[in-house]
C-alpha cells in the first residue's frame, strides 16, 4: 500500500487526508474565506471511496481540494494509524454550525446550495439565532442536479460568484456537489467552498442525526 506522511496530510493509494483538530481546521477555514481563493473542502466518509475509485471527477475534486477531512470514522482510523498519532473526525455537520457560530471581526457572507426555497425562512431563523456577523446572500436548492444543463450550472455559478460569498456550503450530495465545486467555483475568486452533505438537512429538522453518544464513539 503506498503511503506518505506529512505534518499536514497523509496519503493512501488515490486517497488524501487532512490533519489536524477541529479547532485549527476551523481557524484555517476562516483565514482562507478572507482569501478570497476559491479553495475547495471536501468531508468524505466510507461511502465516498467509491467514488474516488469509479469516478474521475471525483478524483480531479479530491486531487484539487485544499482540505480533505476525516468525517468517517473509518477515514480518521486510516489517519491516526498512517499518521501514527490520533486524528479525530472532523464532520461537517459538527464543522459549519461552529463556523457560523464563532466570533467574528468583519461579516461573513455565505452562500448556501441545495435548500429547498420553502426552508429559506426558517434558515434565516437559524441564522439570526445562531450565527455570529454572517449574512445569506444566496440560496438554491440544486433541484435534480444531475438533470441540470451545463448553460443552467453556469447560470447558478455566475451568480454564486457575483453574489462575492466568504463561505459557500454545497449541501446537495456526494460526488455531485463536489464535483459542482470543482468545475465550477473553485478558483473562481469567491472564499472557501465545503461540501457539507446533509448538515443543513440536520439543522433545519429534515433529517434526525444519530444521537450524541453514536457520534462519540464513532458510530454515526
């Protein structure tokens, strides 16, 4: 198995792993939405190795991703033992609450894809309640992504990027929002873009997530 070890990520075959706890990942994922660069963050689990071995344009997305983080627990497992120190998970749905929620010296304007339009009232509610000097300034829900035109994910992506987001969070389902990502906003001149699955489906009650004591021990 071909393995190489960094300060900051390892490496397993096709598959790249962030390191770090979550509070320096966190502070990383703030300093770089100031950026303005267009990075890209992927959070995979067990289920997205899949598409890394079948897909190409998974693996262009993972290949060009800034971070790639251990959001499974068999994907932190993989981590601590090529790293040969502990990783934690880093999910997510644990992930863009607390970077919403974080204090903040200038505002921070996001971008949220794949919540249906129905939601956009109690998401702002969320918002209000929960967040520290952030502001939506676009919403949309991806319906049937893979049905969508190129002219129609060109159309989402200019206005993505005329809307100037420090933080666009893809919620719309792997490898599809990754691969979004990639083609279409990486680099593009926006801050930070993370695939965050069905964080917001959790946040907004759509979705019951697995209780804490689940979590913990890595059995979500």
């Amino acid at each position: 198995m071909d393995e190489t070890v960094s300060r900051t990520e390892v490496r397993c075959m096709n598959l790249r792993i962030s390191l770090g706890r979550q509070a320096e990942i966190l502070d990383r994922i703030l300093g770089d939405s100031k950026k303005m660069l267009g990075i890209t963050v992927i959070t995979p689990n067990i289920g997205h190795l899949r598409s890394l071995r079948i897909d190409p344009e998974y693996r262009k997305a993972m290949s060009n991703a800034s971070l790639v983080l251990p959001d499974g627990w068999p994907i932190a497992l993989l981590a601590s033992v090529v790293g040969r120190r502990h990783q934690e998970r880093v999910t997510g749905s644990d992930l863009i609450p607390k970077l919403l929620s974080v204090s903040k010296t200038e505002v921070m304007r996001i971008a949220i894809l794949g919540i249906p339009q129905k939601y956009e009232a109690t998401l702002r509610r969320y918002l209000d309640s929960n967040s520290r000097n952030v502001t939506l300034v676009y919403l949309h829900e991806m319906p049937e992504y893979q049905f969508l035109s190129f002219d129609e994910l060109t159309k989402i992506s200019k206005e993505i990027i005329e809307s100037k987001p420090n933080l666009v969070i893809s919620c719309f389902g792997s490898p599809n929002q990754e691969i979004f990502n990639e083609n279409y906003l990486r680099s593009k001149g926006i801050g930070t873009v993370i695939g965050a699955g069905a964080t917001f489906d959790f946040i907004l009650g759509r979705q019951k997530r697995s209780p804490f004591i689940l979590r913990k021990i890595g059995l979500e």
